[in-house]
C-alpha cells in the first residue's frame, strides 16, 4: 500500500467522524428546539443573531463536508480505476486532489456593479482539503458553543425566573403578615427570557436585586414590629406591677388608719391622683396602634409611658415606705413599752411595787388597745414611764 493510499484512509476515517459529529449536534434536542423557534420568529436581539449565525455555520459545515466528500471521492476513484494508469501517475493525481488547492469554495456573492461580463456571480476561493478542515473545525466548534450558550441561557433563564417567582409569592405572604402589601416592588415578567434568553439574564439580575432590597425592608419592619410586641407585653407587665404597688400601698395606709386615725393620713406626702387609670388607657391605645401595624409609632409612644410608669413606681415606692415608717414607729413603741413592763417588774421584785408607776403602766396598756391610737399621747406617757424607772436605778 502507497502513502496514497494510507492518506486515502485517513481522509476516509476523517470524513466518518466529521459527518457522525455534525449529524449529532444538528439532531441534537436543544438545536431542533433552537431551529424550530428560530423558524418560528421568536428569537430577537442578541439571542436572534447568535441562533442565525450558529444554524449558517451548521449549513455552511454541511456544504464545506461535501465539498470535501467530494475530493476523497475522486481521490478513491482515481485509486481504483488504475489499470490504464502507472502507479506514479495514480499518484501524482490523489496528491494533487488530497495535498493540493483542489477545493474551490464559494465565500461570497460579487456584486453587480463590481462584476465583469464574463466574470461569476460567486466569489470564491482555492483551498486545500486539510485547510478547509481548519475553517470546518472552526465552524463546529463556533456552532457547538453558540448552541450551548442558548440552550444554557433558557433553561436557567426559566429556572432562575421560576425560582424568583417563588421567593415572591413568599415575600408577598411575608408582606401581608407584616401589613407591608403596598411597599412590595412590582414583579414584571421578563419579557426578553424566552425571546432573547441571553440578555434576559441582566434583567433576572435586576429582579433578583430588587427583591433582596425588599427582603431587607421587611427584615427591618419585623424586627420593629417584634421590638414593638415585646415594649407593648412590657409595658403590660410593669402595669401589673403598679397596680400590684399601689394595693400595697392602699393596704398600708389603711393599716395605718386604723392604727393612728385617718387624720395621719393628711401628714403624708401622698403620691398624688393614682396615675393607673391614665396609665393602662395609655397602654391600651398603643396596644391598639401595635394591632394595626403603626409599630414605629407605638415604639415611640412606649419610650414615654415607660418614662411616665418608672415615675409611677418611684413615687408609689417612695409613698409606701413613708406609710411602712409611721406603722413601724408604733411596733417600735410597742416593743419600748414591753420592755420598760419587763423592767418594771424585775424592780418591783427587788424594791417593791410603785402604785403611781403601776396606774401609768395600766394606762398606757389601755391606750394602746384603743383604735385608733393616740399616737403622741402614747409617747409622752411611755416617756414617763421610762423616766419613773430611771429614778429608782439612780
């Protein structure tokens, strides 16, 4: 076998796995899909362009085949009908049709104002088979990734958009817990995705930007609504805790009534008109103001009852322990009085019984069953009495 002949077969294997490559690209689904919507006219801008271009180069690949086809044809002719034909001559003719400028190949139209009489309609050029292998390989290769580009383009075009179509229903259920309905941006389809998928990502983009602004508003807004609903239990709690105080308190001057006579009541620095009622009304409007969703209003609104309550509770506090000073004053001169009685009676042992200090002691025992006690009155009796057992230890 010649070198003729091995060349022969390797354009044989050449032109098999050429014809075997472009049949499966062209056959394949998303360029049938491409051609199909090409025909169709659904294509535009970029994405029109780009699918022209690739289904030329897929045609244009099949004529450049051909024209190739055609040469190894007559190249293998050439080889089998040599009985009139020296082998050297056989030779010579495959090498100048398989290594020689044996294509002729059409790459344009001559213009009429720019074409001779006699002259072609078609501009063309002489190539050699293994030159126009190169232009084909780059015509595959171009189509292939064109085709690619567009089919990748769609399918994550309609996934990226079905996907954003997702997350804004969320938001949009999000929105309406939040009573936010109507500072939601509008959700436009993408017009251009399925007429021109490859610039339709910029604008999936600009979609997605907006709904990640729109995320972080509603963020914001429930993180004001969530500090809103915990001011507003807050502030409910410490309302308790008032009411809570001032019971406490109105228990105490009761108690302190009843001891020393409701005129004491008059020498106490009172807390004032009870502030609750003003108070719980002004917790009940911003309770309502929470329910209707004017969050930021009622945050505002709480830093000033909460000012207004820590006041309340000061001056509570302030007015019980004054009223649990007077009622401890009387236990403190109970508990004098019990142990000057205590006194007494060890000193009665050892001097004797004193008839004046036994009338004062009785008396001031029947001062102090009596309600509401005379208070100062007690005071300079058991003073008296203290002094009367000073004088005997003396």
């Amino acid at each position: 076998m010649s070198n003729m002949d091995d060349s022969l077969a390797v354009w044989q294997q050449r032109l098999a796995a050429i014809s075997a490559n472009a049949n499966e690209l062209a056959d394949a689904e998303s360029t049938k899909r491409i051609r199909i919507k090409l025909r169709a006219g659904n294509y535009s801008g970029l994405s029109k362009t780009k699918a022209e271009r690739a289904t030329a180069q897929l045609s244009t690949l099949v004529d450049d085949y051909l024209l190739l086809a055609n040469i190894v044809d007559e190249a293998l002719t050439i080889a089998r009908g040599g009985l009139f034909m020296s082998s050297s001559t056989r030779d010579e003719k495959i090498s100048a049709l398989l290594e020689g400028s044996s294509i002729v190949r059409t790459t344009g139209q001559v213009s009429i104002k720019n074409r001779d009489l006699l002259g072609s309609a078609a501009q063309s050029s002489q190539l050699t088979p293994a030159a126009l292998l190169l232009i084909m390989q780059n015509e595959f290769e171009q189509a292939r990734d064109t085709l690619n580009e567009l089919d990748l383009a769609e399918i994550k075009g309609e996934e990226a958009l079905a996907s954003l179509k997702h997350d804004y229903s969320l938001m949009e259920q999000r929105a309406q817990g939040l009573k936010a309905e109507s500072d939601r941006p509008s959700f436009i389809e993408i017009q251009g995705l399925q007429a021109d998928p490859i610039n339709a990502i910029d604008g999936i983009e600009a979609l997605r930007r907006s709904l990640r602004v729109w995320a972080a508003r509603l963020d914001d807004l429930e993180h004001t609504k969530v500090s809103a609903a915990k001011e507003v239990e807050q502030a409910k709690l410490t309302l308790n805790e008032l009411k809570n105080l001032e019971r406490t308190y109105c228990s105490q001057c009761e108690k302190l009534s009843q001891l020393c006579g409701a005129q004491i009541l008059s020498t106490l620095k009172m807390p004032g008109t009870s502030p609750i009622t003003m108070l719980q009304s002004w917790c009940e409007t911003l309770e309502n103001s929470l329910h209707a969703g004017q969050w930021s209003a009622v945050l505002v609104g709480m830093t000033r009852l909460q000012m207004a309550m820590t006041q309340a509770q000061a001056d509570l506090n302030r007015a019980i322990a004054e009223v649990q000073t007077r009622c401890a004053e009387v236990d403190e001169l109970k508990g004098r009085f019990a142990a000057y009685k205590a006194k007494d009676q060890a000193l009665s042992r050892q001097f004797g019984i004193d008839e004046s200090r036994q009338l004062l002691r009785a008396q001031i025992e029947t001062d102090f069953l009596m309600q509401p006690l005379e208070l100062e009155n007690l005071r300079v009796k058991v003073s008296q009495y203290q002094q009367m057992l000073s004088k005997i230890v003396h």
